[in-house]
C-alpha cells in the first residue's frame, strides 16, 4: 500500500466518522422528541379511552330507559292510569256528596 492509498483510506474514515457523530446527534434528538410526546400521547390514549367509556355507559343507559318505557307500553300504562284517575274521581265525588 502507498501512502497515497493509506491517505484515501484516513479520509474514507474520516467522512464515515463524521456521519456517524451527526447520526449520533439526530438518535439523541430524536429520543428528546419521543420523550416530549410519548406523554402526550399517553394523554390521548387515556382521553380515548375515558371517551369510549362514557359512550358505552350512555349506550347502556338508553338501553335501559328503552326497556323501562318498553314495560310501561303496550295496554299496562292506559288501564294503571285509567284506574287511578278513576278511583280519583271516586273518591272525590264520594267526598262531595259527604258519603264518606
């Protein structure tokens, strides 16, 4: 090998040595960054799922309203209703007239 090889080598070293300072550099810049958002990004995976949470809870409870008004629906809730506004009505004339 002739010293003018030996030169070229060193310089190849040197370029591939630079690179790999900067690369170093841009790894640990790029860690800082992951750093800063990772918890932001926690943050909205926790948001997301505190939404879902709620959502699936509103969901249950308009099931649940659904089946309510459902059981007092159909002829259950007019013959309730009839027999208590009638048995108003009873007792009310029942008091007028002074018969009880």
């Amino acid at each position: 090998m002739t010293a003018h090889d030996i030169g070229q080598i060193l310089r190849e070293l040197g370029v591939i040595s630079e690179r790999q300072e900067e690369m170093g550099r841009d790894i640990k810049e790029v860690k800082v960054e992951v750093k800063k958002t990772n918890g932001r990004v926690n943050a909205l995976e926790k948001e997301r799922h505190d939404a879902t949470v709620i959502d699936t809870e509103r969901k249950r409870m308009d099931r649940v309203k659904a089946e309510n008004r459902q059981r007092w629906g159909g002829w259950f809730q007019p013959v309730v209703s009839g027999l208590v506004v009638g048995l108003i009505v009873l007792l009310t004339s029942l008091a007028l007239t002074h018969q009880i």
